[in-house]
C-alpha cells in the first residue's frame, strides 16, 4: 500500500492509520486485523446514526413512500385481475362468507325438517292410535248394522242394486 516515491515520514503515517503488521504465512491475517481495527468505529458511527433524528426521518419517508407503492401496486393489480375476469381475494373471500351463510340456513332447514319429522311421528302414532280404537269399537258382529254414519267411519257403503241404476 505504500506508493514508491513517498517519504518515510508518510510511509509511518499510513501504517499507523492502518496499523497492519502483515503476516504473509496466514493470508486471512490482514483481513482479519483490519476487520477488528475497523468494527468498533464502524458500530459506534451506525449506533449515532440509528439513534438520530434524521434516521427517524428517513425512516418514516421510506415507509410512507413504501406504502404508497404497495397500494399502487395493489390497485393497479385488482385492475388487471379484473380485467381478465380472476376473482381477487376479495371476492373470493366474500364468496366463502356467502358458503359460511348458506351453510347456516341448510342447516336452520335441516333441523326444522328434523323437528317436522318429529311431529308427523309423532301424529302418525296417534293416529294409527286412534284408528285401531275404533277398529276395535266399531267390530259388529255378523247380522247386525252398524250404528254410525259414513263420515264418521270414513268409509262410504255403495248398495251394488243401486250402481246398476
């Protein structure tokens, strides 16, 4: 790193600034000295600038200056997807919400067909309840005529002489 031609005064001026005794054995050596000569002052200078005023400053134009090219981007993107007719995140986020919701009423449905179900058990029984009560009340015995009209039994008796008229 010394230039032919400089004075001894400026060789020693140079290597102390840089410090170095090179050990051409261990060829990493130089690298080596120099990054721990090198690391402190350059920790200690980033560490003012983190810490300033500015690099706040700097900080929050690059952030703001970010978001606008992200909602850009963003927006310009929706565009394009729309134009080819893809759906966006939004809408396919608002199609599973629709699903979420049709999936609720089938089963507000299912359960109120259950319930129906449930009922029309439950009056079929009373009604095969009822029709063998009066089955059992309304047996005759042969030769005799019942006494109930055919709206109460529910059958209608056609005379087969007075079809034929």
């Amino acid at each position: 790193m010394v230039v032919k031609g400089w004075s001894s005064k400026e060789k020693q001026k140079i290597r102390g600034v840089m410090n170095l005794s090179i050990n051409y054995t261990d060829p990493f050596a130089a690298w080596k000295k120099v990054y721990e000569q090198a690391e402190p002052k350059y920790s200690e200078i980033l560490q003012q600038f983190l810490t300033s005023d500015s690099y706040s400053l700097i900080s929050a134009q690059l952030m703001g200056l970010f978001m606008q090219t992200e909602q850009l981007f963003a927006k310009n993107m929706e565009s394009l997807l729309e134009q080819y007719h893809v759906p966006s995140v939004k809408d396919i986020e608002r199609l599973a919400e629709l699903l979420v919701n049709v999936d609720d009423k089938l089963d507000q449905i299912e359960e109120k067909m259950f319930k129906l179900d449930q009922k029309f058990d439950a009056l079929s029984s009373n009604a095969v309840t009822i029709e063998s009560s009066r089955s059992l009340s309304s047996k005759e015995e042969p030769g005799t005529t019942s006494h109930r009209s055919p709206k109460e039994t529910g059958k209608v008796s056609v005379n087969r002489d007075d079809a034929k008229q």
